[in-house]
C-alpha cells in the first residue's frame, strides 16, 4: 500500500490513498463510483440516453481525458492536449445494428484514476433479461464547489435515463478502466483484504454483476436504484422503507425507486466496528433481492477460512463480502 490509511481522512487524503501493483501502479483508488445496469440494449431510444450520459460526464471531465475507445475499434485512440472526444463518434453508436461500447480515461491503461468512465451495450441479439452497464468514477473534489445533493442528483438523472434495473452510487474503491487492468485489481489479496475492512467502500466488476444479476442486485451502496419488477418481490418500495426505518430516505425515478442510506455516503471501518447503521437497515430490508452471485467477485486475502472440504477461498469470501450489511 502506498502509505496507511489515515485514521480522520479528509476527501483529500482519501483521493491520494491507493494499494498498489506489484510494479507500484496504482491498483485501486477511493473515490465516488456510479453503477448502472439497464436492459433493453438494442434500443434506439437507450442508446440515445446512453449517449446523452456519456456527454454530461464528459462534460463534467472537460479535458482531462487521454484515452477513449468506441465500438469497433481494436485499440485505444489519443486525445490530444486540450482534445475533446467527438460527440458524433458517440452518435455513430445509436445504430442498433451495431455495438455500443465506450470507455475513456484520464490515464493510461492498468492504472487507476479517478476521471474514467466504461459502457457496455453491445449485444445484438438479446435477450429481454440481458443487461448492459455504465461506471463513472469522480474524485471527492469534483463536486467540492457543486450545489448540495448534486451527486444524488446527478445519480438519480442517470437512473430516469437508462431506466435502469439497478444501480449504485456513493464511496468506492476506483479500479483501472480497461477490463484487463481491472481485473488484476480484483485479484489482488490486498484489495480483497481492504475491502472487507473498509465495508462501505463499494466494488464491483460490471461483467460479472451482468451476468449474474439479471434477476436481483449486487448489494447496496449508499444510493441503491431498484427497479419496480424487483420490488414487487418484497412489497414494493414503501415495504422497504418501512422494513429500513427513518434512516433511509427514498426517492422516485421512472423505473423504480432509489434508497439512500444515511446522510451522507460512508467508508466504514469493520475492524473498529463502525459499521453504518443505515446501510446495515437498507441491506437487511432488500436481502431477498439480492441474487445468487457464484462466482469470484475479489481475491480472498491470504490464510482466509476456515473453509470446508472443496470450498474455494474466493467465492467464499466474496459471499461475506456481499452480505457484510446483512446485519449479523
């Protein structure tokens, strides 16, 4: 790890906080993350939305990007000093007979930066469960000088426009954008072990929350969208807030309805028993929705267990992880 972690960070230290590759590349940041997963992925209308989104957080990038990709291309191309990517390469994507794949990044591949963004949308033949995704990530100070709720916000206008299944939003571990530098990351015993420290620090790999969340969420963030298809397994929205008490706040979009966990978004600490309340409530009140996840989400930390006879450390492990706000 780059240095301990502070004992009071400030939104400053926290951003300067990384565990590191073996080389020392920065592996995975803290910062604030937004996850969505959408159905409907070949249609015109979604993939304007898609786009429309791509654009406002590009906007919120100006230019600090240095890499991005479309669909189609077999390499990453490079933006020059002051370059901004074309909004007509965005529009070139809306076609439903073609992909929809976009990713950009302030840094190089392998690295993780705070200022990088990853869409996937290209199945052409889909099924209607199939689901595609988009992740953003933000420093802290982005939205330093920004109005208050600004981050909900903009989370909830990302939600209204992909009418999304679920999503996610809140305090996260930044990982590289490329799916080769994130997956690295995800196998690190380090990341592993901070994660389960540090409980309200949302991860995710968006493949694998693809595929095997097609009929349930991950887990929950600080902002949790769930769409009113899955609700209706647990009453509804209102059973939810109920089941969650005052501490939870729910907010409406055009496909279901988003729960926020608390005032303000958390990075917990597990080894000092600072567990939020409020999300330990949003996690019990929608622990039927959660889905079947077998596979490795992130690499155990060395000597995890015990474990039983034939059981893998890592998907073990990943299930304590995802079912750390399941309150005891």
């Amino acid at each position: 790890m780059q240095q301990d972690f502070p004992q009071y960070p400030t939104p400053a230290e926290l951003e300067q906080f990384y565990i590191p590759f073996p080389d020392g590349r920065p592996a995975a940041r803290i910062g604030l993350r937004l996850d969505f997963f959408f159905r409907r992925l070949g249609e015109s209308d979604l993939r304007e939305a898609l786009g429309g989104c791509i654009g406002q957080y590009l906007n919120l990038a100006g230019d600090r990007m240095i890499l991005y990709s479309v669909a189609g291309d077999r390499q990453y191309r490079r933006l020059k000093p002051g370059q901004r990517v074309d909004p007509a390469q965005l529009q070139a994507m809306i076609n439903p007979e073609g992909d929809f794949n976009f990713e950009a990044s302030a840094t190089d591949e392998g690295i993780a930066q705070h200022w990088a963004i990853s869409v996937m949308s290209s199945q052409i033949k889909f099924r209607e469960d199939e689901l595609g995704y988009l992740i953003a990530y933000l420093p802290f100070t982005a939205l330093q000088n920004a109005p208050p709720r600004s981050f909900t916000k903009l989370f909830l206008r990302f939600c209204d426009a992909l009418a999304v299944e679920h999503a996610y939003g809140g305090m996260g571990w930044v990982l590289p954008f490329d799916p080769a530098g994130r997956r690295g990351a995800l196998h690190l015993e380090s990341l592993g072990e901070q994660a389960m420290r540090f409980c309200a620090l949302d991860l995710n790999d968006p493949t694998g929350t693809s595929i095997h969340c097609e009929h349930g969420i991950k887990s929950i963030n600080w902002l949790t969208a769930i769409s009113h298809r899955l609700l209706e397994r647990v009453g509804g929205s209102e059973a939810v807030a109920r089941t969650a008490g005052p501490g939870v706040a729910v907010y409406p979009y055009r496909n279901g309805a988003v729960f926020q966990a608390g005032d303000t978004p958390q990075v917990g600490d597990s080894q000092q028993g600072l567990i939020p309340p409020a999300y330990v409530a949003l996690g019990k009140a929608v622990k039927p929705l959660r889905a079947a996840y077998p596979d490795r989400l992130v690499t155990a930390p060395p000597n995890f267990g015990p474990l039983a006879p034939g059981e893998n450390a890592n998907k073990v492990f990943t299930q304590r992880w995802l079912a750390r706000f399941d309150g005891g």
